[in-house]
C-alpha cells in the first residue's frame, strides 16, 4: 500500500560545506595554499636580511645561501649607520610617518562619525567626494601640489610630506570606518545622550572603543604607503635635512657602481617597522579584516 504524501518524509538536507573548502580541496588543502602563499610573499624579506649580513662575494657567488663564518659581514651595516646619515633618514620616516598616521586616524574617524551619525545638506556629496579621493590616484596631482608647496614655502619640509599623504590616507579611512560606525548600536548613543553625555565624549568614549579593529586596520593600510612612498619625498623634500629612508637608500645606488652591502643594510633597517607594527597589531587587523560587523 503506498504511503500517504503526508507520511512521506522530506529529504535530508545535505550538510553545507565550510567556505573556501570546495569539492576537491579540503581543510589541509586551503591551509597548503595559504602556506605556500605566506612562503611566497616572505621570501624576498628573507633574502633580503640573509644577504645583508654577507660578503658582497658571497652574496654574487649563491645569494640563497645562509652566511657561514666565512661570509659573514657587517661592512654594510656599518656604512649604512656609521658612515652616513640613516638614522636621521629613519628619524625622518618615522616623524612623517606617524603624523600622517594620527591626522589620518583622527579627522578620517571624525569625517566618517559625521556622515553617518548627521544628516546635513551636501552629506551624499561630500561622501562621493571621498569616493573619488580612492579612485583617482593623488600623483597625478604632483604638479598642482608642488606649485602649491612652493607657494607656502612648504618645499624641503617634514610638513608637506605629512599633509600629502594625510590627503592620500583619509579617503579610505573614511570609507572604512564609515561601514564600521554604522554598526554600532543606536542604543548605546541614545543612552549615553539621555545621560547628559556630549558628543565628543561619545565618539571618543562609545564608538572609538567598538571600532578598534577597523582602526588598526586603517593604520596599517596607511602606514606602509607612506612609509615606502619614494615619489613624493623626492619630489617635495629632496634635501639631505628631509630626506627619508626610502630615499637615502638611493645614495648607495650608482650610475656604475651599486653597492649591495649597504643597500640591503638599509632595507632590512626600513622593513623592520613593518614587521614590528604587522607583530603588535595582527590579532585586530585580521578581526577588522574578517568580522565586518562590531561586537
């Protein structure tokens, strides 16, 4: 007797995979691609800081070689601190650096609270504005900028370089920490209002708390553009007072002659704040990169 079609059970569901795990490729598959992926992005890091601790013989004779007592070598590091000026050059990085890096922080955070917390006239337009500050690459400017600089006497100055790339910064922060301002609760900025709380003290006190992923986030894609720039520095502030790591290390760069030792010297010394910062901030970069919403 055939069963009725309301005894008739639905069919199981099959289970859904997790994302990233196609058919064929498993767990250990997609943690193989991302390992051979993180060998591939480290390895010119580690050629670079094995090489500059050898004989510039040993680095032509097998650059994949680790140093031995017979090749081992300081003679770069030694020109690049002892006989010259690098750690004024690295003085100047960090300054530009980090004060790009705090004005980009703060009006970007400030920026992004007042286009989604107030509704004001020219609100849609100023976002689209900001849209196109990601769109259209700030070096085809160089021209206008460098005339502007020369007008405000601003040419071989720390200032310039900060203020350029605090342009170049603030459109993504604001676009960044605009999706994460959103979702912060409502209900915690009306309580802190019914509270008597101004609303300084809620974007300093509420909201920038529940978006620290999203800002570290933001530091670390601002920083390393602006610390690797070579294009403005050598544009705006070429002297020997102003000058930053990325363009010192061009001194040891010859029309004839290069000299390798000092070269990688100073681009270990230039990779080592990134480490340092990817080290100190990789737990809230990877949550502002992967949860998309604020707990």
């Amino acid at each position: 007797m055939p069963s009725s079609p309301a005894s008739r059970k639905p069919p199981l569901l099959s289970r859904p995979q997790p994302m990233g795990a196609g058919p064929g490729l498993g767990r250990a598959g997609v943690h193989a691609l991302l390992l051979g992926y993180t060998l591939i992005a480290l390895f010119p890091i580690a050629l670079v800081m094995i090489n500059a601790v050898k004989s510039r013989a040993a680095i032509f004779d097998d650059p994949l070689a680790l140093p031995t007592a017979e090749s081992f070598s300081l003679v770069g590091w030694h020109k690049v601190l002892a006989a010259t000026d690098f750690t004024h050059y690295f003085g100047n990085s960090l300054v530009v650096t980090l004060g790009s890096l705090v004005l980009i922080l703060l009006f970007g955070a400030m920026a992004a609270w007042a286009l989604t917390e107030y509704d004001f006239r020219g609100r849609r337009l100023l976002a689209l504005f900001m849209a196109f500050g990601i769109m259209i690459p700030i070096r085809l400017g160089t021209v206008s900028i460098l005339e502007l600089a020369v007008q405000l006497d601003l040419v071989n100055t720390l200032t310039v370089l900060v203020l350029v790339y605090t342009a170049q910064g603030l459109p993504l922060a604001v676009m960044i920490l605009s999706e994460f301002i959103q979702q912060v609760p409502s209900e915690l900025k009306d309580a802190a209002r019914c509270d008597g709380v101004g609303e300084l003290r809620i974007f300093f006190q509420v909201v920038l708390p529940l978006i620290r992923p999203a800002v570290a986030t933001v530091a670390v894609f601002t920083m390393i553009p602006a610390w690797n720039d070579l294009w403005f520095p050598l544009i705006l502030a070429p002297s020997d007072s102003t000058r930053t790591v990325t363009l010192g290390v061009q001194q040891f760069i010859g029309q004839y002659v290069t000299d390798w030792n000092a070269v990688l010297a100073s681009l270990s010394l230039a990779v080592l704040p990134i480490l340092v910062l990817y080290a100190l901030f990789s737990r809230q970069l990877i949550r502002g990169l992967t949860s998309g919403a604020v707990k």
